[in-house]
C-alpha cells in the first residue's frame, strides 16, 4: 500500500513539473500595481525608470514604465442626511505603477525564475528610493 503511494506521489510531482515547462516562452509583460495611502513624501521619490527588485527574495522585476498617482479616498457617512460621501485623505495618495518585465511564460503562468506573477498577489517591491507592498491588479502581454 505504502508503495502505491509513493509511486502516485511520485508520479503526480513529475507530470505537474512537466507541465510547468511545456510551452516555456520569454515574453514581456507590464504588470500594474497598486499601493494604497502613501505618504506625500514617499510619493516623490517614486520615478519611472526606477529599477524595482522584490524586497523579500531580492530578485529583479523590471523597471517602472509608468506611473500614475490619485489621491487615497474613504468612505464617509454624511451624518446631516444620512448619506455616505466619498472623501479624500489628507498628505495620502494611492500609486498605480506599471511595470516592464521579461518573464517566462508556461501553462501555469508568468515566471520570474520560480517566482510566480498572478492578479490579486501582495507583493513587497523595493527600489534605491523606496520600499512599498501592493496588489497587482492588472497583466497585460507585450506582443
């Protein structure tokens, strides 16, 4: 029984490896990112052409193709008539970066080395200037 189980185990893990590697492309993707209530000041340091690295395993994403900054709003009940507005919050903005990388593409999805590139992922980006965490929220493919 044991043997069965390590034989389906073993099995499992080479056909989802090899699946992995089928159709294996380096394409260039822009992913968009989006970090919520920053500080003004941090704000000012964010400029395109930085070069953004993963602040956790250090290793190279691209750099910044373009960037775009609103300012970080909130939900606010209007106690006079009972409705909610939406309000700005002040010295906060929200940062919207896109980002040019040369990934590998498979059947799984978009890879920098092993490191996965997925919509709705937290992830910790750092450059010379700044340090920030925000979700992707968009992937579009460079043909």
């Amino acid at each position: 029984m044991c043997l069965i189980l390590i034989f389906l185990f073993l099995f499992s893990f080479f056909f989802l490896k090899r699946n992995s590697l089928i159709n294996k492309n380096n394409r260039t993707i822009f992913f968009k990112i989006e970090a919520q209530q920053l500080e003004s000041d941090l704000v000012n340091k964010i400029k395109i052409g930085d070069r953004i690295f993963d602040n956790v395993k250090n290793f190279y994403y691209g750099e910044i193709h373009d960037l775009e900054i609103k300012p970080a709003t909130k939900i606010l009940e209007n106690i006079i008539d009972g409705n909610f507005v939406l309000s700005d919050i002040k010295n906060k903005n929200n940062v919207y970066l896109k980002i040019k990388c040369d990934v590998n593409e498979t059947l799984d999805g978009f890879y920098i080395g092993e490191n996965s590139i997925r919509l709705g992922k937290l992830y910790n980006l750092k450059s010379k200037n700044f340090c920030i965490s925000g979700y992707i929220i968009d992937i579009e493919i460079s043909d």
